[in-house]
C-alpha cells in the first residue's frame, strides 16, 4: 500500500509561530471595554442601501482579551426603524469616545468604550451576540428606575 504524501513547498515552516484561529462562539452576556479596530461602508445584499461594519474587539478583559465582535449600523436604508436604531447606536459610540462630529469613522478607532452585549438567538443562525448598550468608559451603568410613588389604591 502506498501512501500519498504533499510536498509543502515551505522549507523553514515552524506552526507555533503561527497565531491560532480566532474563536467566534459569542462572548457571555456582560458588559466589556472595547475599541473599533476596523469599520467600513458596505452595500446591503438587497442593493437598496448602505451600512457602516464596525468591527470591535476587547480590550480590557482578564478572559477575553482580543476577542472581536461585529456591529451593523443601517446608516443608509429605506426601513427607517433600522435608520433610526444606526444613527442612535453610532451617536453613543461617538459620544462615548468624545468624538461628536467625525467626519470619518477612522477618527473612533482605537479609542476605548464598553458595550454591553446579549446573546442572540435567531432560528437558521448560530447565537451570536448583540450590542444592546454603548457607555463611556468611567461612566457606571444606569440602575433600573426603582418604582417610587405608590399605587393609587394605596394612597
């Protein structure tokens, strides 16, 4: 029996020089320090707008270090919910950086701010996670609004 072999053309190759592949399984649900290490505008697959990718990674996190995640924001589209929703997430992000006129988004990268993000599960997708709010770093999160005033019928 003979076995084929391949011939890798790569006389001095050294796999541990070699960074491993990125895992990108969602992060837990929580909030993490992070920068926009990349952003670019893209067309929507249906044509009929535009969205700005902005890709975030962690930055200050004892577990998650270097680990990425992804956020879409629907600056150009004709659902003008998802309009809305964009304009909103990347006002945060610009306020949070102390940026509040880019008049490119490379002036947000490398700057620090904390997402909190959940989990999302969508039926045909795999989970992944969803940024559900953008904060300054220093800034502590919003507490729920304690019910103070008393029920009418207790009055």
């Amino acid at each position: 029996m003979s076995v084929n072999l391949a011939q890798f053309g790569m006389s001095s190759y050294n796999a541990t020089e070699e960074q491993p592949i990125n895992d990108y399984s969602p992060l837990p649900a929580g909030e993490y320090q992070v920068i926009i290490t990349d952003s670019e505008m893209r067309e929507t697959k249906a044509g009929t707008g535009s969205y700005l990718k902005v890709t975030l990674q962690v930055v200050d996190d004892a577990n998650y270090t270097g680990r990425l995640m992804w956020l879409n924001l629907n600056l150009n589209n004709p659902n003008e919910k998802a309009v809305e929703i964009a304009r909103r997430q990347f006002g945060a992000i610009c306020r949070a950086v102390g940026v509040p006129t880019p008049e490119d988004s490379g002036e947000l990268h490398h700057l620090p701010f904390v997402v909190k993000v959940k989990i999302e599960e969508r039926e045909g997708w795999e989970p992944q996670n969803k940024v559900v709010n953008i904060r300054p770093v220093g800034d502590k999160p919003k507490a729920a609004k304690a019910e103070t005033s008393k029920p009418v019928w207790r009055q």
